[in-house]
C-alpha cells in the first residue's frame, strides 16, 4: 500500500517518528517520505541516518501544526499522514495548559483542514491510554483531538478524506519512559516507587508502528483502533531492572491514575473484537455504513471494559527483562 505513495509523519524527529521511519524505508519503497516536526537540531541529527543521498525519497519539512500555513505547502501531493506530534508530558501540560491545547487541539484542526483541501487520502493520528476518561489536562486535549479526527470525516465530504485514530498505552523505553529513569536510579540503591499497585498497558515502538500501519491500511474512517497489548505491574518492572534496590514509596503524583483504561463501558456499544485489536465504531457515521463486522469482527458484550489491571494478559518479571535489556 505504501509503495510509490508519499507519506508524511508529524512530529517525524520524536521515538514513533524515527521508529516509523526506519520500517518504512525497509519494508516499502515510497515515492516521499516527509519528516514534518519544528526542531532543526533533530532533523539534522536524524538526517545524518536517514539522508536524502542515501534515500532519495527522504524529504524534511520544518514546521510546526499550529501553523496552518506551513501546513497547507507540506500536505501538497501527500497521500497519507500519520499525526504523532503532540506535547505529552503531563506535568509540562498543566504548567502550560494553553500552549497544550495549541498544538494538541488547534494543531489537529489545521491538521485536518490542510488534508481535506489538499485531498489526502488517509490519516491516522496517535491517541493514548490517557484520553480514556482523563483526569489531566494531557489526557483532555487528546481525547478533543480523538473526537475532532473522528468526526471530521463528515467534514472531508466529495474530497473523501479518510480519517481515523489509533489508541495504545505506555511505550516501552520512548523518551520520558520509567525505565531510562530507573536505569539512572539504580546506581542510588533506591527505586521510587509511586504504588506498588500501579498497573500499565505496554508495548514496544516497533509493535506500535506495525499496527499503525495495519491500521492506515484497512481503516474506512472513523475508526478508535486498540491493539490487544499486556499489561504491567511497577513492582515487576522494579524487580526487573533493579532486583538489588530498596524501594521509596512516593505516592501517585497529580494527574496520575493508579491504573489505565483504553475502552470504557459506553463504549462497548459498538465495539468490536478481533483476534490481535479491537476497533471502537463511530457513534456517529453518516459518511458510511460500513462496519467491520463484515471483516470478522465479534461485538463485544455490553459493559465491556478494557483495563490494564483487569487486562488477561501480563509481563512477568524475567518476560520484562528480555524486553529491556537494550534499552
């Protein structure tokens, strides 16, 4: 699907961005590949492995989505996105609340604006674990940002446009991650622990690009994509990186839950199951009657809850080991 189409990537210089990058260029043969982020110094950095000498279908935009401009030249000719720029750090969002809702909410609006009018033909964006009944400032702005893209699939109207969402939770060693911070710790003899009950959907880069782009691949619009994923417990995690440390206890910190959810109860109405996903229908859909039904998919029972401390599938300690070692 991928080969002789121009692909762009916002926020292409962060963890998915690079991760996408390198399975792209070895599994597919694109026309363009265009990095679109607004730090020069990292496409700089990510150029010297990535150069257009060496992989002429390599393009580099700076820019930013809050600036709808910028947007509109760089969408020209695209004929998929993949919207992984956001500013994530929770903390840095509720000291900053507006300039979250800038790039997080607004930046999606010019997002979706500039591929309706330049006819792209699908975007996906990346959503969290934290849009599902958020309790943070973060987690609010990506679940506007989830309905927005959702929803604008009535806006694309004759250009088409096909837009849909993809939901996971933690990703293993991205920037911000525990395991860089407990890695750096280990050398104190003191793991700070936030509770010990604390419980985390994971999953690697590499699993989320793939399903990302499974899901670019099959999407008809609208979709809320959720990957079936293990979950975690942070005392594993601890025992895993550091078994010889003493543990802090700290408590929870502001804007933290003591464990995620990726589908609530209202939305196991129109919810499906497959074998390795599931795939939240749109409440709303009057661009299609499509469903994905006709593809396999198994409703779920109402009242149907995906949560990582109710999840049937964990990462035992030696399983965590394994996954970490080369981070």
């Amino acid at each position: 699907m991928l080969n002789d189409k121009v692909i762009l990537i916002t926020g292409g210089t962060g963890s998915f961005g690079k991760k996408a990058t390198e399975i792209i260029l070895k599994r597919y043969k694109p026309q363009k590949l265009i990095i679109f982020s607004r730090d020069e110094l990292k496409q700089f950095e990510m150029a010297q492995i990535y150069s257009p000498e060496k992989y002429p279908c390599m393009r580099y935009f700076i820019g930013d989505v809050r600036d709808k401009e910028r947007l509109y030249r760089a969408f020209y000719g695209v004929d998929y996105i993949i919207h992984a720029a956001a500013l994530k750090q929770v903390p840095t969002a509720e000291y900053n609340p507006f300039e979250a809702v800038k790039t997080n909410i607004i930046g999606a609006e010019n997002v979706i604006n500039a591929a309706i009018d330049n006819n792209v033909k699908r975007v996906i964006t990346l959503s969290t674990d934290k849009a599902a009944a958020p309790i943070n400032l973060y987690g609010a702005t990506k679940l506007c940002s989830d309905k927005l893209f959702i929803s604008s699939n009535i806006y694309s109207g004759y250009h088409k446009t096909r837009f849909s969402v993809v939901r996971y939770g933690n990703v293993v060693g991205s920037r911000g991650s525990v395991i860089p911070f407990f890695k750096k710790m280990k050398s104190t003899g003191i793991l700070p622990i936030t509770d010990p009950r604390m419980t985390r959907f994971w999953i690697t880069l590499e699993q989320g690009v793939n399903f990302v782009i499974k899901c670019l691949e099959m999407t008809s619009g609208g979709e809320l994509f959720v990957p079936k994923i293990p979950s975690m417990n942070i005392m594993d995690l601890a025992k895993a990186i550091a078994p010889e440390c003493k543990y802090d206890i700290v408590g929870i910190r502001p804007g933290e839950k003591l464990h995620e959810v990726m589908i609530l109860e209202d939305d196991s109405r129109h919810t499906l199951e497959f074998d390795k996903y599931y795939i939240v229908e749109p409440e709303f859909h009057w661009w299609s009657n499509e469903s994905h039904i006709a593809n396999g998919g198994k409703p779920v029972k109402e009242g149907f809850r995906y949560a990582s401390n109710t999840n049937d599938r964990w990462l035992a300690t030696e399983e965590l080991k394994e996954i970490i070692k080369d981070i």
